[in-house]
C-alpha cells in the first residue's frame, strides 16, 4: 500500500513515514499543497494522510481540489483542529476520517 503523508512539520512527517513504514507501508513525504498536489498528479497513493494548517494552499484547499480534479483516494484530515465544526467542515470537503492532534 501507498501513503502520501502531507505535514509540514518535519519532525511529524518524518515520524508518520518512520511508523508507516515499520508496518511496511510505502510512504512519500511533502511539506505542502502544492507538492502533495503534484505527487498526485504523478503517481499512484492508496491513502493520504493531510494535515490543515499548511503553509500556503490549506489542508482543506487541497482536499477540494483533489475531490475536484475526481481523486477518489482515501483522505484522512490530521490537524490540531478538533472542534466539532472543523470536523464537519473537514468531511463535508470529502475527507473520508479525521484525526485530532496529538494523537497516538
């Protein structure tokens, strides 16, 4: 299986690869909307883990764009965001799951 992980916090992202790929995962990293939009239109993911709070394009942004573009891939929103309207927005923009930060 196929994991784009979107975090632009490093340490996370590199932290999600290391866990992803211990259970034998392949997993690409970026830091950004515009990277994680570009890895999608160039490859092939099975899931991708995106966080909100981005620098530039949001987490959100790239959600619509990718429902937009008819990627159906499976999308779970990772964010600090955890009220209960973030969580609705997050799933009416067509995340399939959406995780709160921290988390274990």
């Amino acid at each position: 299986m196929r994991v784009l992980v979107v975090e632009d916090d490093r340490l996370l992202r590199d932290g999600i690869h290391d866990a992803l790929t211990a259970d034998e995962y392949r997993v690409d990293g970026v830091p950004d909307g515009d990277q994680a939009l570009l890895a999608l239109s160039t490859e092939t993911y099975n899931a991708v883990v995106l966080d909100w709070g981005l620098p530039g394009m949001s987490g959100i942004e790239v959600l619509k764009k990718i429902r937009a573009d008819g990627n159906d891939v499976p999308v779970l929103i990772l964010t600090a965001r955890d009220g209960v309207n973030d969580r609705i927005t997050g799933l009416d923009s067509g995340a399939d799951d959406y995780l709160a930060k921290p988390f274990d």
